[in-house]
C-alpha cells in the first residue's frame, strides 16, 4: 500500500442497494470500494487507493495530500 494515509468514511449499504457497507476517500474523488463487512470494505477501499493513485500518476495528475480530519462512525 501507499507510503500515505488517507482518511476512509465507511457507511451501512440499504438492502436496495445490496447490502454491506460502502468506503469512500473523500479526498480522492471517486475512489470507492465496499465489502459485506466494515472491515472487508475496508480491505477493499485499499486497492482502490493504490489503483487511484498509479492511475493519477499514469495521467500526470496531481496526487492530493491527505487531510488530518477526525474520523467518526457514520449509520
């Protein structure tokens, strides 16, 4: 995984959605991934940072510091 830490919001899915829980980076735009647990989420939500990340690198984009925000249960 990446040398950088990146704050990582982890909510409940509705059964209309399929369940499980959704991880989202808030401070990489459309980095998501979800799992049927918190911490399978969790798992998951690291690739996707890792993928962002080469991907951003790949295009010559900038990649964002993280922010230091307090992290909170949300659902």
């Amino acid at each position: 995984m990446n040398e950088l830490t990146y704050p990582v919001v982890i909510t409940p899915l509705t059964a209309d959605d399929g369940g499980g829980f959704a991880a989202t980076v808030p401070d990489l735009p459309g980095c998501m991934s979800d799992g049927d647990t918190p911490e399978e989420a969790l798992r998951n939500v690291r690739e996707a940072i890792d993928a962002w990340i080469e991907m951003a690198r790949e295009l010559g984009h900038g990649i964002p510091e993280p922010t230091h925000t307090p992290l909170r249960a949300v659902g």
